[in-house]
C-alpha cells in the first residue's frame, strides 16, 4: 500500500478534500517479486474515478489508442473502486528531464505528442457517449469561467481585460479531446514508446493546444529547477519563453510546429495557449488544490498578460515571430 | 456511530501531518470479516472518523488508563486500533496490553498496533531518547508477546514514513521495498541511497517502524 493519503471510503469531511489527496494505491508483486500490477483504489462514490477508469478501459480497445496507455480495468464493491493496470517497468519522464540534453528533450516532447495525438484521434469513436463532441469549440465562451475564477482570486482589471482580447480574438477552434493533465509525471518511456497516465481529466477540456502547452511548460521548468531543489515551486515559464536559450527555443518550436500542425494561425495559437494558462490556473483554484500548487499558476497568467500588454502581441513566444 | 469514553478533544487541534487522513486505510490489509465494533486508543478525530466509515461503531479511548484494563467488555469488539506505539515510554507493560486487547476481541477480530524499527537509519540516539524505551521491541519479541497473548497470527508491515500517519505500508521484504523505493520521486542527498539499499537486502534500516496486524 502506498501514496495513502486519503481516507477510504471517504468520510463527510474529506469529500470536499484536493482530489490529490484522496484513497491509496496498491503494488502487487508476483512470487519472483516484481511488480506486476498497480492498482489505484478510491472510494466507490468518486465519480470522476469511475469516469476515468470507463475511459481507461474503452481507449484500450481502440486500436488507435491502446499502444499509448497501460492496460487497465475496473471493479467497484459499492465502498470501495479499484482500477487495476499491468504494471509498466518504465521510466517517468520527469525523472528523465533533467539529465535530457536539448535535442534529446525536443524528441521526447515530439513524441509525447505524437502519442497524445494518437489518443485524441481515437477518442471520439470508443468513447461514443462519454465524450462531449462537437465540431468546434469557442475560446473566449469557454475561458469565461476560468477569467472569473481569477478576477475572484485577485488578477487585475487590466490583465483580464487583454487575456479576454486574446481570447475573443481566437474566435472557434476545431474541437479536439484533450488528455488535460499531460505533464512530466503523467508520462513513462517504456522500451521506446511513450505511455500516458492518469486520464480523470480525459476529454473535459476540447481546445487544442493544451495538452501541448501543458507538457512544454511543465517539461521546461523541471528543466529549470536546480536538482536539490526538486521540491521547491517551479520557476515561472513566461520568463523563460521569453529568454534566447536552447530550451527557450524549443518550447517556440514545438509550440509554433504543433500549432500549425492544427491548422492554427498565430491569433488562433495564441488564445489557445492563453486559455490553457488561464484554464490550468482557475481549475486548481476551483477545486480547492492547497496554495503551493494553485498560487505558481495564477502567476504564470499574470506574468504572460503582462507581456502581452508590453508586446501587444505574443507571437514571438509561440514560434510565429 | 461514536461513542467517548473520555473528555472531547478541544475542537481547536493541531495541523494534521500528511497521510494522517489515510490513517485508517490499514483496515482494507486486514482479514477480518466482520466490522461492527471498533476500538480507538490513543488517537485523534481524524483516526477515529476514518475508523467509523469501515464499522457501524467505534469506541473511542483517548488516553491509556494509568492501571487497570481497558474499559470495554470481553469479546465485544471486532477490532482494537492502539495508536499508541507499544514500546512507548507510557507501557510499562507490552505483554498485559496485549492480553488486554485480546480479552476485547472476538474470535476472529484483529489488534492494530506499531512499534518502532531498531535498525533504521536514523540520527544515532535520537530516536532513542524521545519517549521511547532504551531498548524497545525486536520484530521476534514483537511476535513472542502477540502469541503469548493469545493471538493466532501476525501481520508485520513497514510503516513509512512514520507509524502515526503511514503513507506507506509494505511487507518487510526485498521485493517490497525494492517495489516501494523504485516509485518514491526524486531525491536529494542521503534519500538517493535508498533504492540501493532496498535492492542490497538492507530494507530493515529504512524505515522507522513497524505496523502489526494480530488475529485474535
């Protein structure tokens, strides 16, 4: 049993609990003693759990999708789920990071997308009915809430005001499921292919670009933090985007490469990205995340509004300048 | 249902460590088969309310007695969870406490207890000096006094990283603590020997104690 850091079944008190913090996992180990299975265990009314386990299990029948997610399956006793997948010997990527050379980072971000990719090609047609598809999604309807969310949480008038700009003039993107939390942890490299993990935000967010956005940021700062300072909060990536370093200069191309890759011009790009940041941000402040992991978010917004009302333009930070 | 044997705790308590809500998650390692009636010993809100989501009742004892038996009846409880660790400086008497939680459970119940891990790696002396006994419990004397007791089996699982609020429970083996070491993330200074030492045979020395399920 480990990562028990929540109660199951669930008491009154700990429902409304950082769903970080909730149920336990389980390793089991065969009788030569390798790790065969590992098992996330929550209590049986987590819905979002249920879900993601749902989707677990039907992206890998898809033939599409199954190559880029461990094989998993799902039991429920009424007190208690278990969502069970063969155990994967690989490497987690942001354990590969820091000893990633540029070139080496820049393949394995291509990579990872290229798997993401491959899911969210998959997903509409073996997740017929769980899925919210539709053609084209709407940025600055859909980043309403997450603006609101921050102008609760302090972000000044004027910020808001240029973030919204961006979004309204993204106008409507092809629609396209998200995995929604593709960073470094949520990655293995397993005897050369990539597998993602951890899809209880599968599909929720359709814009494109953020699951990109999210693995490039995230990457770029475990790149940046010092090793003894593993646990310390994560530089701010606006900075860094902004600078002339190697890493700077792969998180434009990867950026600007994805982007076009979608048929999206720089306006397009742009408020996508902006609606990733202000999205990511307002999410882990909605859901009660304890302020070490919500407060670096919500600067990160107000670091990048003001580049924007500086520059008036970010294009020179996704690759199209 | 609760129920107190002593004063309330004050509602005003202190921070809980991290994996203190997951206190209770042991029940789910224990082979029982029946869950109407739990024991609390020593322990907080927090251990006791995660107790009362697995049995209809719980019965909560916030101190030891200084002398005498527990006050609860003979054979009425399916579970006994003693927070209190059994080779601290406050038992006097490892072997009676046992007895005792035994004369509580019904046949089949279990006895959740913790004691410390001579071997581990620690700050030489410290652990020592702050509240424990000098000389403490082996893993063999731990299992002399349960069967003396009158239990039938024992469950011995590392508890890690502290008995109090185990994040982590994993049977005192090689392959285990290899499994465990092998998914903890980064690490910096003496932390990054761990995994070696899981993998040389040395688990006994990295992790403080011991959690025991015994079964009456």
């Amino acid at each position: 049993m480990m990562n028990s850091v929540g109660p199951v079944p669930l008491s009154d008190d700990a429902r409304a609990a950082w769903h970080g913090d909730r149920g336990f996992n389980l390793l089991l180990v065969d009788a030569a003693g390798r790790t065969a299975f590992f098992c996330k265990c929550r209590d049986a009314s987590d819905a979002a759990f249920a879900r993601e386990t749902e989707v677990l299990e039907r992206l890998g029948e898809a033939e599409g999708a199954r190559a880029a997610l461990p094989a998993a399956c799902g039991i429920s006793d009424g007190r208690i789920r278990i969502q069970m997948s063969a155990y994967v010997r690989g490497q987690v990527l942001r354990h590969l990071i820091p000893r990633m050379g540029t070139a080496e980072w820049e393949a394995a971000l291509t990579g990872v997308i290229g798997a993401a990719d491959a899911v969210s090609e998959a997903a509409p047609a073996a997740l017929v009915g769980r899925l919210d598809v539709r053609a084209t999604v709407d940025v600055a309807d859909a980043g309403a809430t997450a603006l609101a969310t921050l102008a609760g949480a302090g972000l000044d008038a004027d910020a808001l005001a240029v973030l919204r700009g961006v979004l309204a003039a993204a106008g409507e993107l092809a629609w396209r499921p998200q995995h929604g939390d593709l960073w470094s942890s949520n990655v293995l490299r397993d005897d050369g292919r990539w597998l993602l993990l951890d899809f209880e935000q599968f599909g929720l967010v359709g814009t494109p670009l953020y699951d990109v956005a999210h693995l490039v940021r995230t990457t770029a700062q475990a790149r940046a933090t010092p090793s003894q300072a593993w646990d310390a909060p994560p530089p701010l990536w606006t900075p860094l985007l902004r600078g002339g370093s190697p890493d700077a200069a792969v998180c434009r191309r990867v950026l600007g490469t994805a982007a076009r890759h979608r048929g999206l011009g720089a306006a397009a790009a742009l408020g996508a990205v902006v609606y990733y940041l202000t999205d990511y941000a307002a999410r882990l402040l909605a859901n009660g995340a304890p302020p070490a992991l919500a407060a670096p978010p919500t600067r990160e917004v107000a670091a990048f509004a003001d580049v924007l009302r500086e520059r008036g333009t970010a294009d020179h930070l996704l690759g199209f300048a | 249902m609760l129920h107190r044997t002593e004063a309330p705790i004050p509602l005003s308590v202190p921070t809980l460590p991290f994996g203190a809500h997951g206190s209770s998650n042991w029940v789910w390692l224990a082979r029982i088969g029946r869950f109407e009636c739990a024991v609390e010993v020593g322990g907080t809100d927090a251990h006791a309310a995660g107790l009362g989501r697995h049995f209809e009742t719980v019965v909560r004892i916030a101190t030891l007695p200084a002398a005498g038996p527990l006050p609860v009846a003979d054979a009425s409880a399916d579970c006994v969870a003693m927070r209190v660790m059994l080779d601290a400086e406050s038992v006097t008497e490892p072997g009676l406490l046992l007895a005792d939680c035994r004369r509580v459970l019904r046949d089949g119940g279990c006895l959740s207890f913790g004691f410390r891990n001579g071997r581990w790696l620690s700050r030489a002396g410290a652990w020592r000096t702050r509240g424990h006994a000098a000389t403490g419990l082996t893993v063999s004397g731990a299992r002399t006094l349960v069967r003396r007791a009158g239990f039938s089996g024992l469950d011995l699982y590392y508890a890690d990283p502290a008995f109090a609020a185990p994040t982590a429970l994993i049977e005192p083996t090689s392959q285990a603590a290899r499994a465990l070491e092998g998914e903890k993330p980064m690490r910096s200074g003496l932390a990054l020997a761990r995994p070696f030492l899981a993998r040389a045979g040395l688990h006994a020395m990295l992790y403080p104690a011991y959690l025991g399920i015994a079964y009456a």
